[in-house]
C-alpha cells in the first residue's frame, strides 16, 4: 500500500527522487522527536513548512490504545483526512503540501505530512493570557469567540472530532486582528477522527476542552452564555433546555480536567 500526495512546490523540488528518502534527508528545527515520531519546521527555498514524519507505532502500542478502549493513531493519514475535510468545510485550517504513507503492516507503517507554516499566527492561549488582568476591546474578544464556535461546531455538526481541542490549538493570524472577522486556524489535527455519527462523548470531550482551556482566560459567564449560543445556533433558553444533558457533561469533563491539570477546583462563573 502506498499513498501520495505532493503539492506543485514539491513536485518540482523532488522531480525524480523518492519522496520517503528526501523527507529522510530533510533537516531543520526540531520541535518534538519521540521514539517513532518527529516534529520539525523546515525551511526550503523561501518558503517555511512544517514536518511530521512517522515511522510505525509498533504493535505494543497499538494493543495498549486498543486495551483502553482508544483508536490508535498509526500515521499521518488522519491528519491529512481531517485537513482535506475541515478545508471542504471552509473551516480554516493549515495548508497540506506533502503527504505519503507506506506499507502494508499497520504496526510498521512509515508516513509524513508537510504542512505550510502559518506565519505571522499566535495562539489564542497567548493571545488572551493577560485578559483577567487586562481587558480587552469587546468586539475583538467577541469576533475570537465568535470564530472558535463557528468552528469547533461545524467540525462536529460533520462528524469530526479534534480529540486535542484546546484554545492553544486555534492560532490567530495578527494581519486580521482588527477584522469584523478574524482569521482564526485550527491546528494540530494529528488525533482527529472523522466518523459517520459523531459519538456524544467526542463531542463532549472537544467541547470540555475548549471550556477548560479558556477557564483562567479572564472570560466572564456571559462570555461562555454567547458561546454555548453560537455553537449551539439556539437561543440560550433553547440550549440550556434542549441541550441540558450536553452542556452538563461538558462542564463536568472540563472542571475534571482542570482538577486533575492544576490540582484544584475549577473557577465557579
């Protein structure tokens, strides 16, 4: 089994080689390098990208995800599905340049994914670190939060789940800070599932996140009312009744993972 996807930059930059071999070669900053894994940003001609090269997980691995109940990842190809699926859904997300992946033994499954570096981005986790202490304009703050939700509820209204859905993985880019819309990305898709019914619980578990993630932000209870509005595409009556099971668990899962994160209670809105 092979699989290959090269854009026209890669085309020609790899003109009569094997792709395996020149992502092999390939050197640069290196982000994070794991026993069959590493991340890395590249610099090729002018241009900027970054490189996940996966070299099989091994079936150790693969046993333990399935012993607990979780699918393993074995590659890069979930990334590269939910990249292709997030762009048809004009939901922003990064630029897919390169992609391959090999053999047939899922255990020994080598791949890579090269994406184009997102210049000139900064995190929402960054973004609005000093906000409880320093508050900032409304419609700024409103137009993030407006992105966010648009977002995170039509990956779920398409049955795709991020599974590592944290506002640190939502990059702004500052050339559209001021913008009635903002251009907000979704990044760091490695985990993310694509189902035909998305389960109620990935739904959940996305959702905590964000929440969880955004509680030491300086938002205000309103803040996560007009939230749970606009992902929602209710009225807050509608939601907080039709929707109450959901909007429970979702406040359950994320102040588990603030205690179990800061080793204290969550915040109370």
């Amino acid at each position: 089994m092979k699989k290959l996807f090269l854009s026209e930059f890669f085309q020609k930059l790899w003109q009569n080689s094997d792709p395996f071999e020149e992502v092999g070669k390939l050197d640069g900053t290196l982000f994070r390098e794991v026993k069959t894994r590493r991340t890395m940003r590249l610099e090729l001609g002018d241009r900027s990208f970054f490189l996940k090269h996966h070299l099989g997980v091994g079936w150790k691995e693969i046993f333990k995800n399935l012993l607990q109940f979780k699918l393993p990842i074995l590659g890069a190809g979930n990334e590269f599905a939910a990249i292709n699926a997030l762009t048809a859904l004009d939901v922003p997300t990064m630029t897919a340049e390169a992609y391959g992946e090999k053999g047939t033994d899922p255990a020994k499954r080598e791949s890579f994914l090269i994406t184009a570096e997102l210049c000139d981005n900064v995190s929402l986790e960054d973004i609005c670190r000093n906000w409880a202490e320093k508050r900032p304009d409304f419609k700024f703050k409103y137009a993030l939060l407006k992105e966010v939700a648009r977002s995170s509820s039509i990956m779920h209204d398409n049955n795709i789940c991020h599974r590592d859905c944290y506002i640190c993985h939502f990059l702004l880019d500052m050339k559209t800070a001021g913008a009635q819309r903002p251009l907000v990305s979704v990044i760091d898709l490695h985990r993310a599932l694509i189902w035909k019914t998305l389960p109620f619980r990935y739904r959940v578990k996305d959702t905590a996140g964000l929440y969880f993630s955004s509680m030491d932000a300086g938002l205000s209870r309103r803040d996560f009312y007009r939230f749970m509005k606009l992902y929602s595409h209710k009225s807050l009556r509608d939601t907080l009744q039709n929707d109450k099971k959901f909007w429970q668990a979702v406040d359950k899962t994320a102040r588990k993972l603030y205690m179990k994160d800061h080793k204290k209670a969550a915040p109370e809105f």
